[in-house]
C-alpha cells in the first residue's frame, strides 16, 4: 500500500505522521502542564523524542541551550 504512492505522497504522509506525533507529545505535556512555557515545551519535545539519543552531558548542553 505505502510503496504504491509516489514519493511526493510518502514523503507528504511522513511529514503528516510527524507532525501529529508532535502535536500529541505538546498535548501530553501540556495535560501535564498546562501552565508550561515555552522553552519548557522545546525541552519537553527534545526529551521526548531524541533525549534517549545522548549521553546525560550531552542532553544537559543540548537542554540549556534550548
């Protein structure tokens, strides 16, 4: 089914599905949070989605800049 569609519909369906993952990660934060800032936001989506991604000194200079 997927590899029937252009590359233009994959990369279309893929930008879609990413976006509504980010959508509910900010939801989930802001049930949580509803009060939450933005630069909470940024670190809450960073962690969410790449925080397993690095080492704990990696993900603390990541963090601060954000």
């Amino acid at each position: 089914m997927l590899l029937a569609r252009s590359p233009e519909e994959r990369l279309t369906m893929g930008c879609s599905m990413s976006a509504t993952a980010r959508a509910l990660v900010r939801a989930s934060v802001l049930a949580q949070d509803p009060h939450a800032s933005s630069a909470a936001l940024r670190r809450a989506l960073f962690l969410r989605f790449y925080g397993h991604e690095f080492e704990a000194a990696g993900r603390a200079r990541i963090l601060a800049s954000l």
